[in-house]
C-alpha cells in the first residue's frame, strides 16, 4: 500500500529543518548544477514543492517539469510554487503509475527511494530507468549508513515515525545503488552531507 504523507504535509518541512538544519535543502539544491537549460525534468516525490522553487532559481525559465506526487496535500502545497516562466506539469499519483507520452532528459528522486521495500524500489526503479533518455541525468539523494551508531538511531527513529505517522511500508533502508550498477549508469558528482550521513549522486545513463 502506497504511503500517506498527507498527515505529514503540514509539518514535514519544519521537522526536516529541525532535525536536519539545512543539509536535506542542500544535498539536493547541490544537484542542481547539472539540469541543463531547456531540459525536460521528471520529479518524483517532490514533496511540499520547495525544490521548484530552487531550481527556479538557478533557471527561471525554458524547462518543462512534470512533478509527480502522491500525496494530494504535498501537490497541493506544491502547487502554489514560484515557478518563473517553466513550465510545470502537476500529477498526483503514484511515480510507477504514470506512463508520460516523452521521455526525460532528467530525473530528481530525492528521498524516494527510502520510502520502499526492496521489491517496490526495483519496481520504481525500473519504471524510471525507461522514462529516462539514453546520456540523461538522473539525480538522486538519499540516506546511507555509515557504520556510525547514531545513524541507526536516528533512522530507525525515522522509520518508526514515517510508518506511525504516513503509513510507508518499509522499516528499513535499501540502497539504491545497485540498481544504477546494475544498469549501468556512471556516476558524474556525489558529495556527502551531515557528517556522511545523506548522500547526493548526479548519475549519467549510458
Ligand atoms: C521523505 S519525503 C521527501 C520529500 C521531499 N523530496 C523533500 O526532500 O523534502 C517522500 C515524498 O515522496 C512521496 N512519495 C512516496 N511514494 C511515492 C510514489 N510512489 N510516487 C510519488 N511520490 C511518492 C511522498 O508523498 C513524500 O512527499
């Protein structure tokens, strides 16, 4: 069953920020830099939109971004986004759902991939490998463990939370790396943040 953040929508950006300070809003907006212009863009799980904003920022017009979400009150949120003059496609559903008349040029799953058990992960994964352009982007930041101690508390905290709170059906974290081996796709930047505790990947297919 596909997680809820609807009751999370209202909050979820203040708890990150508490939590986390500003390191989840840079691990992505430091992705970024690899959107070319007039590019194509597939978000997935966006959230409460912020990312719109950023990437409006650094490009305020000539992308075309479809924005996929689940969350009815996430879209919503996200919706009401500055969006300079790019154009902005709205879908609220689930990613592995939708079949998009194009192809992308880009990818963005930012925190996605943590939401999923094993079998869905791959499932979305596969679903997004086919949406993507051959030499398109796909940027990616999730969580990674480390062997730190406190990493393990603080994700099982989270986990614990998420499934109370927005039902999502994982308990655990799945790296999504291999699947980008698996398919091969090479890496063109990645930096850690929070003390190496998230991890942004700009990733090329071939
Ligand atoms: C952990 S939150 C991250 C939100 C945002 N990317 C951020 O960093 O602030 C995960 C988001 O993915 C959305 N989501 C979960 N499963 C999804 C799916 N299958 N398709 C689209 N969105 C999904 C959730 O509704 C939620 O907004």
């Amino acid at each position: 069953m596909a997680s809820n953040y609807d009751n999370s929508a209202w909050f979820y950006d203040s708890l990150s920020q508490f939590v986390y300070g500003k390191a989840l809003v840079k691990a992505q907006v430091y992705l970024l830099q690899y959107i070319q212009a007039g590019s194509n863009i597939l978000i997935a799980g966006g959230g409460t939109g912020w990312i719109l904003e950023e990437i409006t920022r650094l490009q305020p017009s000539g992308l075309q971004i479809t924005y996929v979400e689940v969350s009815a009150k996430m879209t919503a949120l996200s919706q009401k986004r500055n969006t300079g003059n790019n154009q902005v496609t709205f879908i609220n559903d689930a990613i592995e759902q939708i079949n998009p008349a194009n192809d992308f040029d880009v990818i963005i799953t930012p925190f996605l991939f943590d939401n999923f058990t094993v079998q869905t992960q791959q499932l979305v994964f596969n679903h997004l490998n086919s949406l993507l352009k051959p030499n398109g982007i796909w940027l990616n930041t999730d969580f990674q463990l480390t062997g730190k101690l406190w990493q393990s508390v603080l994700l099982k905290c989270m986990f614990l939370f998420f499934k109370i709170w927005c039902n999502i059906e994982t308990t655990q974290l799945h790296q999504v790396e291999p699947c980008f081996v698996k398919n091969g796709y090479y890496t063109i930047a990645n930096k850690t943040f929070f003390a190496n505790f998230i991890i942004s990947k700009a990733y090329k297919k071939k």
